[in-house]
C-alpha cells in the first residue's frame, strides 16, 4: 500500500511540475494574457490613429476648408485675393 501511495504522490508532483512549469502550463498562459494585453493596447491606439486619418481624408474629399489649409501650409499658395508674407528668422549667432 505504501508503494502505491509513494507512486500516486510522485505522480501527482510530476503533473503539477508539468501544469505550472511546462509547455503549455500556467506560465506560458500568463505570459501569452500579458502579451495580449500589450497587443490591445497597440490596437487600441492604431484605431484612434486610423479615425484621425479616416476624418482627414473625408475633410478633404468632402471639403474645401481642409484642402486649402493644406495648400498654404505645405506648398505656399494663396488665392489671387490675399497678400502672402513670408517671415525669414536669421541664423543665431552661435
């Protein structure tokens, strides 16, 4: 009988050193519940980056307001109507 007992407590130590330490144990599921987390925070912010985008794109397909901003800031064009100045800094003296 205590053969028995001593092969079911072996047993039983090797199989909870397999649920808690192995592939596939405790360890491995806590590490991928970590990793999952990290990975919706990522989606998390792609997705507010991707509506920003998505709302700049819309703007300017849809309106005329975005486009023209983009126009003065990025290449500099002004209507046949407005005065364009352009203020130059000189170089600090170093």
């Amino acid at each position: 009988m205590r053969l028995i007992n001593a092969l079911l407590l072996v047993l039983v130590v090797v199989l909870q050193f397999k649920l808690w330490f192995g592939d596939g144990g405790l360890r491995d599921k806590w590490q991928l519940e970590a990793a999952v987390l990290e990975q919706q925070a990522d989606n998390a912010s792609l997705l507010l980056r991707n509506k920003v985008l998505a709302s700049e794109v819309w703007d300017l397909k849809n309106g005329t307001e975005a486009l023209e901003e983009r126009a003065r800031n990025e290449l500099g064009l002004v209507e046949p109507d407005q005065e364009f100045f352009q203020v130059v800094e000189s170089p600090a003296k170093g």
